[in-house]
C-alpha cells in the first residue's frame, strides 16, 4: 500500500513538474551554443568565421521551430538540425536534457 501512495505521490509530483516549451527550448539553445563553442576553434582559423555568427545562427534557428510533446509525467523536443541528425531533448520534474542523435547511425 505504501508502494502504491509513493507511486501516486511522484506521478503528480512529476506531472506538476513537468517542463514546458519554453524549457525545452532554452536547453536546447543551450547545448547546440556549447556543441558550436566547441567546434568552431578549427572553423574559425581556416574560415575566418567568428563564434558570434555561429552563435547568433545556432540562437535563430531554435526559435519557434521543433516539435514538442507531453506525455503528462515527462516532456519532449525535437529540433532538426543541418544534415542528418536531429535534437532531442527529454524533460521531467523541471529538468532538461539533450543529446544529439544521428539518423544513420545504426543502418546498414
């Protein structure tokens, strides 16, 4: 029985949680700045790129864009991204998380 009450006590616990859009959104911001701080050390030397446009862009180009999806006890956000991967960010009790993901990757 004791079980049971937590069990009930963390479903609305985490669908009170549960991140919004915007959320979803500013940790995918986030992550794609710090995937383009990282790589554009070697963009900027051959290309004369500053990591201000790379920054700027990657910013512009969440904006308003991806998919987001409420499962009541969690949250999810895609965004498609240049080439093909695509980002995926999954979303419970008010935190974020994201991760790249390739979609060849696991085709023969």
């Amino acid at each position: 029985m004791r079980i049971l009450l937590l069990l009930i006590v963390l479903g609305v616990a985490a669908f009170m949680t549960t991140p919004a859009r915007e959320a979803h959104e500013e940790a995918a911001r986030a992550f794609m700045e710090t995937e383009a701080q990282q790589q554009t050390g070697a963009v900027e030397q051959n290309t004369g790129l500053s990591l201000d446009s790379v920054v700027d862009f990657v910013t512009g180009f969440v904006a308003g864009q991806g998919r987001y999806e409420t499962y009541y006890v969690a949250s999810k956000f895609t965004v498609d991204m240049p080439g093909s991967a695509y980002l995926e960010c999954w979303g419970a009790f008010t935190q974020v998380q994201c991760r790249r993901v390739d979609r060849s990757a696991g085709q023969g």
